[in-house]
C-alpha cells in the first residue's frame, strides 16, 4: 500500500470539514419550515437600501408575484426601476408634491404624504398583492408626517401571507421590534464623498 500524499490527506481533511459544515446548515434548514408574509427593513448610512428594496420587487416580479411600490420622497430624476417595473405591471404611487430635501413646508409635505400614505393602505389592505415596497418611509415617522400606531395596525391587519419592505435611514424602533428581517447598511465610503455626481443605473 502507498503512502498517501500530503495533497490527499489535505482533501480528505478539507472533504470531512465542509460534510460537517453542510450537516449543520442542513439541520438549520430542515428546522425553518414556517411560511408567513414578512416584514423587512432596510435601514442604516450605507447605499443599497432602496437598490436591496427594489431587488426583492424584481425577484418577486420574476416568480410572477403581485407586487405594489409606494415611494415616499418625491422623485428628483426619473427612476430606472419604475420604468422597468411598471412595464412588468407593478403599481408606482409616488409622492407628487411636497416632501424633498428641499423644501420643509409642514402643512404641504404633511399633505403629501398622507395622500400616498392612503395608497399604501389600499395595498396593505389587498390580498391579492404579494409584496409591498414603502420605500424611504422611515422619514415620513421621523417627521410625524404619518402616525406611527396608524403604520403598525396596518401592518399588524395586512393579508397575512403578505410581504412588506421598508426601506429608509433611522427606521422607528417599534418598526424595527415588529420585523422579522432588519438590515442595517453601513457605509464604508461613497464615491459622493470624492465629489462623484450621482450616477444613472446607480443612483438612480
Ligand atoms: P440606493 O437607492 O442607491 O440603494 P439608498 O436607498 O441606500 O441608496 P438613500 O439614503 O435613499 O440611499 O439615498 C439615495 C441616494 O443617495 C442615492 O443616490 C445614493 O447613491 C446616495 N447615497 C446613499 N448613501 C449615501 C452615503 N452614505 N453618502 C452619500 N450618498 C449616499
Ligand atoms: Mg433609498
């Protein structure tokens, strides 16, 4: 009989480490056997909350789901995502006026956001939708725009297999406790920092 080589004694010990791996990711696996509709956030400093957001739509869009995007800050550019999405029959409802970084008009974004707040609702209250995207809502709580409990009991009465994302910095920490999923996104650096313009397919 031949020695083993130090290569084939690395592979079998590399073979035994990774079977246990996978014996205990199987295990894991085999013991997650509930279904129910999530709520996700996406909050923190970091890019990629409302990209994370629109990537779940698009996965969603992709098994033929019914999907619903509610996006709570005015849009400055035209957005990439609507003009893929709603040719694939998802729902826009943005906020029209009011709200921008801009202007701090009170009564005017409060107004704003309580109309497409309204539309929120409607898809929070249907069955028939599969996911919801409250993107950037977080500011709406921040700035008392919305009603807090008004938020949880629409989330707490929605369809039960329904999925919803919220996607916005400083998420409320009664909307993070009520979550199932909650990422934060830190941010490393960002080319705006090095005085990068934003950029289209990227930014926006
Ligand atoms: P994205 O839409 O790219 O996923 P986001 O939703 O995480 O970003 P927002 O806070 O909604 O971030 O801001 C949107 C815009 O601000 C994007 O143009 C994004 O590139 C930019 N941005 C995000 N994070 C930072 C940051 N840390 N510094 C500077 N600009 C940022
Ligand atoms: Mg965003």
């Amino acid at each position: 009989m031949t020695d083993k080589s130090q290569e084939e004694i690395k592979a079998e010990r590399y073979k035994a480490r990774q079977q246990k791996v996978k014996a205990a990711v199987d295990e894991k696996i085999a013991a997650a056997t509930d279904s129910k509709g999530l709520l996700l956030v996406v909050t923190g400093n970091g890019k990629g909350k409302s990209t994370a957001g629109f990537g779940m739509i698009a996965r969603s869009v992709g098994h033929g789901l019914k999907a619903g995007v509610v996006q709570f800050i005015k849009g400055t550019w035209d957005c990439g995502e609507r003009n893929l999405l709603e040719q694939h029959g998802v729902p826009f409802y943005v906020m029209a006026t009011g709200f921008t970084w801009e202007t701090q008009d009170k009564t005017a974004d409060t107004e704003a956001a309580q109309a497409v707040w309204q539309d929120a609702k409607k898809l929070l209250a249907d069955p028939t939708v599969d996911v919801v995207l409250l993107d950037e809502m977080t500011y709406m709580l921040t700035y008392g725009y919305i009603d807090l409990d008004e938020v949880i009991e629409a989330l707490n009465d929605r369809p039960e297999m329904q999925h919803v994302i919220i996607t916005g910095r400083a998420c409320h920490r009664r909307i993070v406790e009520l979550a199932d999923t909650v990422s934060e996104v830190q941010s490393t650096k960002h080319a705006f920092q090095s005085g990068i313009k934003v950029q289209k397919g990227i930014d926006w």
